[in-house]
C-alpha cells in the first residue's frame, strides 16, 4: 500500500479501467507480489459499484475460488 494504488470506482469508463489495470500491475511487478496476493490488494482498492461487483462475483465462487 506504500505505492498508494489509485481507487477504482467503477462504471462504464473503459479507458480509466485499463489505466487503473495497467498502474496496479506495475505495482505487482515492482512487488513481488503472488497470485494471492494480487487479488487481496487489486480488491481492496475497489470503492462504489466496483466493490458492489466484487461482492456479487464473492457470493457466486465457492471455497477455491471456481464458480459455482
């Protein structure tokens, strides 16, 4: 969290959603980071109708992580 991670809102704004995507990997690079790892910090800078979408795709997976 010490590279400060832009918040990802949401909605239908494609060109700021690769520009989010495209900033949080150079931080997983620059990290080190795992699998693991990724989706914990990638999620936690969700805010507004992207964390009510990470809550609804949550809901769907099972325990591993696969849909169900």
């Amino acid at each position: 969290m010490s590279h400060k991670p832009t918040l990802f809102t949401g909605g239908f704004n494609p060109e700021g959603a690769i520009k989010w995507i495209d900033e949080v990997e150079i931080i997983f690079e620059a990290t080190g980071c795992d699998e693991e790892s990724k989706t914990v910090l990638g999620t936690y800078v969700l805010r507004e109708e992207a964390n009510v979408w990470w809550k609804s795709v949550k809901l769907r997976m099972g325990a591993d992580g696969i849909a169900i």
